[in-house]
C-alpha cells in the first residue's frame, strides 16, 4: 500500500531527505532561538556588572541628617 509515492513498509529513516530537511532546519532554528536568549540574558548580567563596577559603592549607605 502506498500513500503519496510512500509505502508504508518503509523504514521512517528512509522517508525522504526534504521532510528530513525540513525538521533538520526547524530544529537548528529553535536551537539558534535559545542560544540567542540565553546570549542576551548573559549579556545583561554583564552589563549590570559592569554598572556596578563603575561605582560600587553608590547607594549602599544612607546617611540622613536632621
């Protein structure tokens, strides 16, 4: 029996390298999609890092006077 020039006894390795393509490409792209959050959360962890190096003492004592 075949569906769509596929038989059915074929082995889903052997299916076809464009619906392999495919999936090939939208795994790349959520990993690419991942990678590029987790570069943007390091990259502002570095950047209030860096504000605090600046001035590392800014804002840690309150002195008041009345």
């Amino acid at each position: 029996m075949e569906i769509s020039g596929i038989s059915l006894s074929t082995p889903l390795m052997a299916i076809s390298d464009a619906g392999q393509g495919s999936l090939q490409e939208a795994v790349g792209i959520k990993m690419l999609s991942k990678q590029i959050d987790m570069a943007d959360a390091a990259g502002a962890g570095m950047v209030k890092m860096m504000e605090q190096s600046v001035n590392p003492y800014v804002g840690g004592n309150f002195d008041q006077y009345a």
